[in-house]
C-alpha cells in the first residue's frame, strides 16, 4: 500500500485511485481469499519452482487455497478417482458428472460404448434442452428447463413437499444466485440503510456482499457453548439493536453451518421461522452442504419443507435457499454450478429478478449440466446405480471418519476445543492463546488469530482461515480448517499443528 | 403487472415488493433478453409442443433469442460440426475447443487414439495447472496462470507490443469482466453522480450496468451517414452537456460495434484515445468481435496497440479492453470464457480489484478452458493445424458472405438502408415507417420499432431486436439482426421478411 502522499502523486496521473474509487470495495474483506491465502499461494509457487522446502518435502497442504481443499479432498475421496497425468491409468471407472461432462461436450463419443447408457441418456437430455443441441450456446437466462425441472423434482423427493420449477434458477455457482437475490433488497427507507442479519461466525460471501452493496451487517453469534447453536434470544438482541441505526429487512441462516459444522434441529428452524415471520424478515437458507451430515442423531432439515409443513401464515412466506454442485460427495466447485429456490415472491418482484439476471446472458451451461447430476442421481435398476451409490457411500463415510478425527485432535490440544463436526466440511476451533502473543498481535494491528495463522503457515506451510474472517466473540480466537485431506494427510497435518501449537505456546509462555 | 392498489395489498403480505426494492433494478433494461424475446420463447414453446404452424413449418428461427443466433449459427456454419442426436453421425471431425473440453473433463480418454497429440498436450497443459490436476477444483480468482499467459502471449502476437500476464483476468465471458471493472469508477464526488460515455446505438449490457450502478448514462451518437463513425465532436458536444449534471470518468467504445457492425480506422482510434487523455476518462474497449471484421479495407486495431504506439502520454493510460469466447469463430457463448487486459491501473486500485473478484471464487474452469483454445490455436506443423484452419477460414468466409447478402438485401427494400457490416455478427438496418403506424405505436406508448418488431414475430416467427433497446437518434427507427442462420435460412428469412415489411407498409398507408 502507498502512503497518502504517494497516492496524490499518482492521482495526478491515474483517473482512478484510491481515492476516487468505489468506496464499497475498498471495505469489503474476504477472508477466504486474502492476504494469508496469497502468501500460501507465493510459498507454494516457490516449492513448485523446485527450490529446498523446510519441511521436509511434507508440504502438500501448502499453497491450496484453504477452500480449495474441498475440491480436492472431496475428489480424492472418491472410490474411482478422476486424475490426470501420473495417475490416470490407476482410476478405477468413469464417474457420472464427469462422463456427462465429456459427451455433451463431445457428441462423438456416444458411440462410446464404455458410457453406460443411463449416462448417454442424462447428456442427452441436456443436450435436448440446448439450442442447436451444443452446450456452447446461449441457455434461457434462469438456466434449461429440464434441468429447472430436474431440480424441482430434488426438492420435492427430498421434502415431500410440491415444488414449481418455475421458481428455480440456476447460477454458476450459490454465490452467484445468492448475490442475484439479496441486491433485490438495496433500498433505503426513511434514510436508513437495508440490514441483513448473518450469523457470526459466518462465510465472508455475506460479509463482502453487504459491504459491496453497501448494505447493513447485522451479526447475530451462534452459541458455542451449546453446538452452535441458534437462540432466539440472540437473534432479538441483534435486532433491537441494529433497528436503531439500519431496516432490517433479511436474515441469512447457513445450515449445515460454514465454518461452524452444526446442523440444526427442526424446532430450532421453527423458531427462526416465527423470528422472521414477526420481524417480517425475507429468508435466505443457504443449505449448500445439505448432503454434508454427519453426527449421529443430526439430520437435514430445509427451510422450505419446516415453513411449508407449519402451514399459514409461515408457508407464504418469502425464502430463498441455495444450493450448489461444490459441495456434497461430488465437490465441482471449479464447474460453477449453483441453485436458487425462490417461493412465494411477489410476481412483479419475481419479474424483476428475472429481468435482472438476463443482464449476465445466462450460467455456464456445463456448471449447469452437472447440477444436473446432483440432483438427478442414478436411480436403483438404473446401470450406474451400483457404481454411483458405492463412491457416494464411500466419500461420506470417509468424511464422516475424518469429522470426528479433526475434532478429536483439536479436543486433545492443550488450549484447545472443537465442537463436533456435525455437517458441512470444516471445524471451528476455539484456542485460549497466551497473553504474550495477544499484545503481540495487538502491537501489529492485526487479530491474535491472524497472527497465529501466518505463524503456522511460515513454520508449517498449513493454511488455516484465522477466525477473524469469520467473525468471533471478541476476546476469543479462532479458526476454520477443512477435513478434506485424505485421512493419512490429514493425521500427517494434525500432528503438525499440534507440535506447532505446543511450540507457540512455549514461544509466547 | 400489477396495479398501485394491488400492489398496496401485496405489500401487506410481503417483505419485498415492487414499492420497497432495489429501484436500480426496476429501471435497467435489457432489450436483447426482453419481453420481445420472451414472447419469442413462448411461440417456439407452442411449436415444440407440436400445435400446428401459421407460417407454413418454416419457423426454425422462432424462438431463438435473438442474441444466440450468434453461437447456433457459428457452430453450424463450421465444416466439422459438433452436433447431437441425429445428425451425430454426419459429424466430420473433431473440433479443437470440444476435444479438449471433453479431455479435461475426463482424462481417461487420453487414452484415445483419435484425440491428436497437441490436444493432448494442451489439455494437459489446463489441468496442470489445475489444483489435483482436476477442472473440478477452485482456481485462483483470476484465472489459471498458464491460460493467463497464453492470453498475454496472444495479445502480443496481436499488437506487436508486450503484454503482461498480471495485466490478465478471466472471466465468466466478456460482461462478468466489464462490470467488474465499471464497478470500480462507482464514487459520486461534490454530489455529482459517476458518468461514463457509451455509444448509441449500444449494447445494453452497458446501459443495463450502468442502471443497476446507478451510474450516469452519457450517450454519443455514431453518425450513421457515415458508417457509425465516431466524430470527435460528437463525444465533445456529450461530455459538454453531461458535465453539467454530472462527473464523466470512463468512455466505453465497442469496436467492431455492436449493434452497428463498423470497424474504426487507426486515426479515429488515435483521436478517440487523444480526447480520453484531454477529457482524463478510463477506458474500456470492448473488443469481443476482434476476429470478426469483413469488410474489404477494413482491419481490427486493438486500443492497447494504438495507445502504446502512440508513445507518452498516451502509453501510460488506464485501458481495460474485454474478449470472450462467446464470438470469433468459436462461438461458444453457453461455456462462458472471457478475460479483460486491464493496463496502467493505480497499483493500490488494481489490488482492491483482485480482491473485488475474490469474493466470487473463481470463473468457471471450462470456460477458461475454452478461452485457452481461443488464444492458443494450432500452429503449423502441429497435427490439428490444419483442420482448425479449414474450419475457421470457412466459418469467418461463411460470414463474410453473410454479412454481404444481409445488407444487401436490406437495401433492396422500400424505405431501408443499411450500411455495410463490416465486422461482428450483426446488421442495424434503418427504416422508414409510415405516420399511421408511428402513431399506433405512440398511442400505445410504445416506440415504433417495437411496433414493428411484436408485428414481425407475430406474422412471420422472425425475432428481431427493435432500435429502442439499443438507442437511436430520435425520430429514426431501427432494428438489429444477426448474420447468423446459414445462408440458406438466412435467405429464406430474408424474402419472409421483404415480404412483411412489403404488407406492414400497406398495412399502414
């Protein structure tokens, strides 16, 4: 960064600076992407470069984006595995996302006949809902009907409650179609600013997008002590409180929760309702891990079925949820493919949404195809039933083992504690740090979890996201890592850090 | 829609309505995905659903959104068409962006013997520089590097000038990059909204941008006698007027233009670039169609390479110029590849605009797959070479004489003219229209090209998109169509419509 001085020279010469620039951009903070993860990503390009590594050549979490290892992990998880050079011969069998990707992008090779033919008739019916038959050309702007309609299809078999493909859109990617709905509510009224409650911690997705759209954070803490949890209590305090300054106007409830892994339970997801049907709240759900459960006696609940089953006045009410091809056993993340359920809109808000997204032409018609896949999974009887079910089963238990493994580690750090993993793919532990290392951080100007974070990176080459991305109770440190790595990585990783905490600690005793 | 009334009682029930949203939103237009577009969509839906035909089974262009012409056609216009059910078989070979695509996708056909080597190896090249070597993992925010660098080697094979590959993003096609980049220059100073100047006619993702920015629209006409040239006096008569209501930052120029289809000469780039540097205003060229020029005499200049050969002061002015793999000879709009070569930016500025397009992950890793293809074709000697050639020289000599028998034809007509396409993929014909139909249209509130247009698709099934949407000197009426269908369609098309206009103009003597 350059000194004020600087900037006034450079003004001189630049139409545009630092100081006539968006000022919305200049706040917005995404910690998932920021100064750490460029830093793992320079370290990571110096290894790749060849150069001596001081760790012993164990560095293979280094420079993955710490969100990247969803991918990554969720791929390598998998029983046939997709890989490329070096390793392609060792893959076991094809994948359904991945043989569907390849056919409607090359027709050719239907005459394949290595494609089972339920495969061959998934791409064809993507191909059917393309004009010209080509994935290369332009779709409907909400996405192909078909697939519209395969996702429609999803949410009732998952809810056993009806739902209209009309109120489906896709996007490349949740955040994508998450942006799309919340800009609808950019408005002011009596000159306060719309606010949208996000839970703390929270994904900085919220964060950095209110602050684009120049919108309100409203926080409202998850309760560590008790899971993570959502009280009522707390959801009213924020509030109360944000009513003096902003108009709330939405609440944003991310279940299973990223980065905090709770799953919550169906009475809790009453009461959010009510809370937002008396506060008269617009309902984001952002659901995008809803395949992603793993304790026992947690199971997934969507918003849209617990509204729709309470009946009137709650199942008019507006809510969006999202869901996204990143997540789940299949983890496209890089194929940006992405959904939005909308209910109960107002037709000419609904219009508008429309009309606002057809602006971006329409989402990546692969993204979309293999949403597709996610949501019209190979059926018993079907050819690849057997394969699909037996890699999906195998990636989730393999997670699921590798929830608790995380967990269990961070539980047996000294100064450390970690909720249960129940769902999603990260855990959010707490670490008590020493004083030293507060004030030390404190000095710098930066959030002790911060310092923390480059610390471990620099000695260990592990790229955690410091809790300060997130969001915390101040006074208490934290931060997200995933449990993506394979399991003999991931043990390799945890015994890393420990050996590290332990030696932090003795560093700021 | 609904009335203030109605809308009173909707507001009751709901949070978000027509009264308390973004109103930004409300405003923007988007014509080329408009309710002309729609109705065309619901026409070609009555056909799919076999009902019979008013126009004889010759209707294969209803439906299409007018815009996406643009991929149907390119792709049909190759020699080895990619193709789906039916005429899978006819397909003479394999094309470079589809075999890499599905190679990619699926690296156990690496094995295949009928992908040729240098496929091989640049399918390859993408998924090294994928994390897990798989295109289902998050890249960084901007790109993959290795396509980066192709990007920044294709620009300097280009201009003959050096490009930097940190001066490259990708991006999910052209508009993701554009409005990245606008939403910087958002910044009201004294109260004074933040301008930018946009061609009329223009494409309306510009106006549509800059309404959902809330951002100064600052229109200057191209002066159609003289084939949509941009007179210098012209951009000094607009910025005149407009700096009186507001504060002009960024000059947007679409050379080859769209919707009008004129290349601009060397002198009138150097005077455009001249006036930018004296009036201080970013700017942003959008050159999607730079492979698309036509026209005997007429050659494509990139704005980087005119402002650079123009040495100091000129060199050193912040440019963003745009591309997609939407357009060319590729055509593959539904993939969603773009990047933008953003130079001389403030460096604080350039490091808020990373950051900006952190928040949304990654543009999708397919899309930028097939971005490397466009700007890292075959090269003599390597096996693909010649096939690509052959397909590209016969699509964009397919196009060539398209665009001669469009406009040719148009200024056959009674009461049209239309000047030569000289590049990208449209024509923007004028017409006279007669006083009782500009009177219907104007008792109707209605523009009279739209008139025109709602009655064309209804009579004949053709889809147009009316001047309104794009912007035209007032009192003149104009419409904009592709070049697209294949040439027999087209011609067909083209007597359809001599016919039409032949009755519209009785129909309203």
């Amino acid at each position: 960064m350059s000194t004020t001085a600087d900037r006034r020279a450079a003004a001189a010469a630049k139409c545009l600076t630092l100081d006539n620039m968006n000022p919305n951009i200049k706040v917005m903070e995404y910690a998932v992407r920021g100064p750490l993860v460029i830093r793992a990503g320079e370290i990571a390009h110096v290894y790749d470069r060849g150069s001596s590594c001081r760790c012993g050549g164990k560095m293979s979490h280094v420079g993955q984006h710490e969100s990247e290892y969803q991918s990554d992990g969720v791929r390598r998880a998998r029983a046939a595995g997709h890989s490329g050079r070096g390793n392609r011969k060792r893959a076991a069998k094809l994948s359904l996302s991945l043989q569907v990707l390849a056919l409607v992008s090359l027709p050719q090779l239907f005459d394949d006949p290595r494609f089972p033919d339920d495969v061959k008739q998934r791409a064809q019916a993507v191909l059917d809902g393309c004009r010209g038959q080509s994935v290369g050309s332009y779709t409907d702007s909400p996405g192909i009907e078909i697939i519209r309609r395969h996702v429609a299809q999803y949410i009732s078999r998952r809810d056993g409650q009806p739902a209209d493909w009309q109120d489906v859109i896709l996007s490349a990617g949740a955040s994508d179609g998450i942006k799309s709905v919340l800009k609808l509510l950019i408005e002011d009224v009596d000159g306060k600013k719309p606010g949208v409650l996000i839970p703390i911690p929270q994904y900085p997705l919220y964060s950095a997008s209110l602050a684009e759209f120049n919108m309100e954070q409203i926080g409202y803490y998850l309760d560590e002590s008790k899971q993570w949890g959502l009280p009522i209590s707390e959801l009213e305090r924020s509030i109360t409180e944000a009513r003096k300054h902003c108009n709330p106007r939405a609440i944003v409830i991310i279940n299973p929760g990223n980065p905090t892994g709770q799953v919550l339970t169906k009475e809790n997801i009453q009461d959010i309702i009510k809370f937002a049907h008396r506060e008269k709240l617009f309902l984001f759900a952002d659901e995008v891990y809803q395949d992603n459960v793993y304790a026992e006696g947690s199971k997934f609940y969507s918003f849209k079925k617990v509204l729709v089953e309470m009946g009137e006045p709650y199942k008019s009410m507006e809510l969006a949820s999202f869901m996204s091809c990143s997540k789940g056993y299949m983890g496209e993340c890089g194929l940006r493919g992405g959904y939005s359920e909308v209910i109960n809109l107002d037709p000419g808000v609904k219009a508008m949404l429309h009309k606002s997204i057809s602006a971006m032409l329409c989402p990546t018609v692969l993204g979309q195809t293999v949403m597709d896949c996610v949501v019209n999974p190979p059926q018993p009887g079907e050819p690849s039933y057997e394969q699909f079910s037996r890699e999906k089963q195998s990636v989730l238990d393999s997670l699921k083992q590798r929830a608790k493994m995380v967990a269990d580690t961070f539980n047996s750090i000294e100064g450390m504690s970690c909720n249960p993993v129940q769902g999603a793919m990260y855990a959010f532990p707490q670490m008590k740090l020493p004083a030293k290392a507060i004030a030390k951080a404190k000095a710098e100007g930066k959030c002790p979890s911060v310092l923390y974070a480059f610390e471990l990176l620099e000695r260990t080459g592990i790229c955690i996201v410091p809790g300060a991305g997130f969001g915390q109770v101040p006074g208490t440190y934290h931060f997200r890592t995933t449990i993506l790595p394979q399991p003999e990585k991931l043990k390799a990783m945890l015994e890393k850090f420990r050996e590290f905490h332990e030696e932090f600690l003795a560093k700021y005793k």
